[in-house]
C-alpha cells in the first residue's frame, strides 16, 4: 500500500526538521544507528537501507534517500565543481530504478548521505535528481536546491559554472571539513578546549582557494567561534610549533573577562593536537599564516 502523497511529503519534510534541530544542536554527522531510528509519528521509518545506497520505502513511491559510504570518499567527497554527485543505480530493472526515476520526474526532494567513516555520514538536503542517464545507468544528484534550476545541469553556461563552484567550495565541502576536523580533535577546541560542537568551527589555516576537493584536515583546526574569528583576524596567531600567541597590542589591553580569560591568558598556551599525527596541522600552513600575524 503506497502512502497518501500529501503524507509522504509530510515525511519528507519532517526528517528535514529532524536533521535541521540535530545539526543545530551541534550534531556534524550522522550516525547509521541514529537513522535507521528516525520516528515519524511514533512510526519508525529508517532512513537508510541495510547494505544499499538506496531507501526506497516500500510504501513510498519515489526514493527517500541515498548514500555513498565512506570506503568511496576516503580521499575526496566525490562532489563535482559543479555541485552533483553520480549514483550508479541496479543492473537489473525493478523497484528501486522505478522509485529512483519517479524521483527525478516528480522532482521529489530527498536527502543525500555521505560517508565520512564508516557508519557515519554528514547529509545534504533537499537534494535533488537533475538527470537520468539510462544508457549509463547513473544519475545525477544537485546538492543544493539553486543548483537545480540550471536549464541544462550537465552542461551549465559560464555565469552559473562560476556561481556552482563557488558554492561548491563555499558550501558544500564544508559538511565534510566540518566533521573530519571536529572529529580529528575529539571536538574540542584546540586553544581553549571548549567541547561543545555547536560552539565550535573548522577554521582553515589558509583560505581555501583550491578549487578540486574537500579541504585537507592538516589544513583545519577545530576551533570555537571566538578563537577562529580571532585567528582569521590575526588577533590571535600559532606558531609552526603549535604555540598560542596574543596580538601584543591586545595583551596590553585593559577589559573585562572575555580578553582576560578568553585571549589574554591563551599566550603561550600549548595548542591541543589531533589523536593521530597523520592530522596534525601542517607546519608550513601554520607557518605562512603566523607569518601574517607576526607581520
Ligand atoms: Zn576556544
């Protein structure tokens, strides 16, 4: 029995909400427990499929979901400059091909899980199948609602090719940075140790100009929002050896208990490190950006 469309928008649209509050709250991924728990209504509806990269609901009819794990983006996130993501769909004809194309004729909003370890995902919502391609038996997922309204997806005119990197680099690939690097710092801050993640950011170490790919984790640091405005700001600066230091101006100011506590007394600190030194920030990254603080 399929559900009522009204009610399956209903759901589509509460599970948005359901992530929305979860990433309010601080939340930078996704656990497959947590989704395959997503209750609507006192109803349980899993959000992801057991072994497959697709959740059709037998009681829907177009897709709810799809997921690419982790063993996939280990280097990269798999997203193009232009901000879509290639799922290649059954080789054999059925259900899941028929929900999938459903989606993308009816332009159903669905939600995009990417795997950022194992078990884990960061999520794009509403996303959007923009092309089918059935000779290629792949299709084309916009991560982000604008980029749907290209005319042509696939071949996008230069105007919008410059709007969909930039919103690549300035958007997408933050979900992916934001739980590698909070991860990789047990999500704390690495000045202050601050642990609540809704207070906390992954700040580049140097603006991210590059064009291809998620930032590099070496290239991060978990920081919460005053120390990475300060540190954007050249307030505050860390050594090539990881040590905290305060803007000799600002060292000699005279306020109350945030430059005290929060900046003054952060000069010297020893800056807390990743668990692994494989992420370690990158001293010759450090080093080029003290060097504009020391400037
Ligand atoms: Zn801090």
């Amino acid at each position: 029995m399929i559900r009522p469309h009204a009610e399956q928008d209903a759901i589509r649209d509460d599970v948005f909400r359901w992530l929305d509050l979860r990433r309010n709250a601080g939340a930078y991924e996704y656990s497959r427990d947590e989704l395959v728990n997503y209750m609507f209504n006192g109803e349980r509806i899993p959000l992801l499929d057991t072994g497959r990269g697709i959740r059709n609901p037998v009681d829907f009819d177009s897709t709810l979901t799809i997921m690419t794990s982790s063993k996939k983006t280990a280097y990269s996130d798999g997203i193009s400059p232009e901000g879509l993501v290639t799922y290649s769909y059954q080789s054999r004809e059925g259900g899941d091909n028929v929900k999938l194309r459903r989606a993308f004729e009816r332009a159903d909003p669905l939600v995009y899980f990417l795997g950022v370890r194992p078990s884990y995902f960061v999520a794009f919502y509403p996303a959007y199948i923009v092309h089918d391609d059935p000779v290629r038996r792949t299709v084309s997922i916009a991560l982000d609602e604008t980029l749907r309204h290209f005319d042509d997806p696939l071949n996008l005119k230069e105007y919008e090719r410059r709007y969909a990197e930039r919103l690549v680099r300035t958007r997408l690939h933050q979900p992916m940075f934001r739980a590698r690097v909070l991860r990789a710092y047990n999500t704390a801050c690495a000045i202050c140790n601050l642990k609540h993640a809704e207070l906390l950011d992954a700040a580049h170490i140097i603006a991210d100009s590059q064009t291809g790919g998620v930032a590099e984790v070496t290239n991060g640091l978990a920081l919460c929002k005053i120390h990475h405005a300060s540190y954007d700001q050249n307030l505050l600066g860390i050594t090539p050896d990881y040590e905290v230091r305060i803007d000799r101006d600002l060292l000699e100011e005279v306020d109350g208990p945030m430059l005290r506590h929060g900046l003054q007394d952060m000069h010297g600190r020893p800056l807390t490190l990743p668990q692994r030194t494989a992420d370690y920030p990158s001293r010759q990254k450090l080093a080029e950006k003290y060097a504009l603080f020391a400037a």
